[in-house]
C-alpha cells in the first residue's frame, strides 16, 4: 500500500453557538500529512500562551475522526456521524468530561485543498449543550 507524506499548512475554525451568542476560534498551523489507504493522520505542534506546547494529532477516516492532544493539555475527542462519544479533557488547572453528539462529518476536496468539516454538539460535565461547527482545512505546501 502507498503512503503518501506531505508538509501541509493547517487552519481549524471552530463556530460555537451558545443560545445565540456565536464565537469563531481560528488556529492556524504547520504540520505534516501521511496518507495509507484510506486513512490521512495529520500532526502539529500548538504554541500556546497559556499551556505552552500541545502536540495535536488528527486522524480521519471515512466514517470518523479522531483528534488527540497531548502536552499540558490532553484529550482524546472522537467524532462518529450520528453517535455520542465521551472523553476527559484535562489542562494544568483540572479535568473535565466532554460529551459529544456527532450530527455530521463531510469531506470536500479542491485541487490542493482539503476539508474535513464537522458539526457536533458538546456538553461540558454535564452543562447546557452547546453547539459547534468545526472546519479543518489542509493545503499541501510546496
């Protein structure tokens, strides 16, 4: 099977609509890409201010995605069409549970553009739900 590896430039852009009140988050990255069959894995490292340096490692297959952080911030956070998934969210300051309801994941691809776009909602130990539209987008850099 061919593996293809690749450097590519990252954007997420998180919407998070909160009865209303929307916010937009916006990370852009560098990171590489590997592709084995139908699965693509991209890693990064995150420069934070608060948290200093996250490793971030997302997985995507067709039917889910996957994206782990590991660091001062670790998490494992899956991503099932139509499924409900938990995982423990923890920082220097604590942990929280993170419950997730997958709505939809869709993949476009446009000559070197490539997106994954999510929308889910998520509960934090238990609090009001709050809904997310997520959009992660790899270019190949040349």
């Amino acid at each position: 099977m061919k593996i293809i590896k690749k450097h590519v430039a990252i954007e997420i852009r998180t919407v998070i609509d909160d009865q209303g009140e929307k916010e937009l988050t916006i990370s852009k990255q560098k990171g590489s890409y590997i592709k084995k069959g139908e699965m693509e894995v991209i890693s990064f490292i995150e420069k934070t201010k608060d948290f200093g340096e996250v490793k971030s490692l997302i997985t995507i297959q067709p039917d889910k995605v996957n994206l782990k952080r590991s660091g001062n911030i670790t998490m494992n956070q899956q991503f099932v069409e139509g499924q409900i998934s938990e995982c423990l969210y923890r920082h220097p300051y604590g942990a929280f549970r993170m419950e997730i309801q997958t709505e939809s994941i869709t993949h476009e691809q446009k000559d070197r553009d490539n997106k994954v776009i999510i929308v889910y909602d998520l509960a934090l130990d238990g609090a009001q739900t709050r809904h997310h539209h997520l959009t992660l987008t790899y270019t190949e850099e040349e």
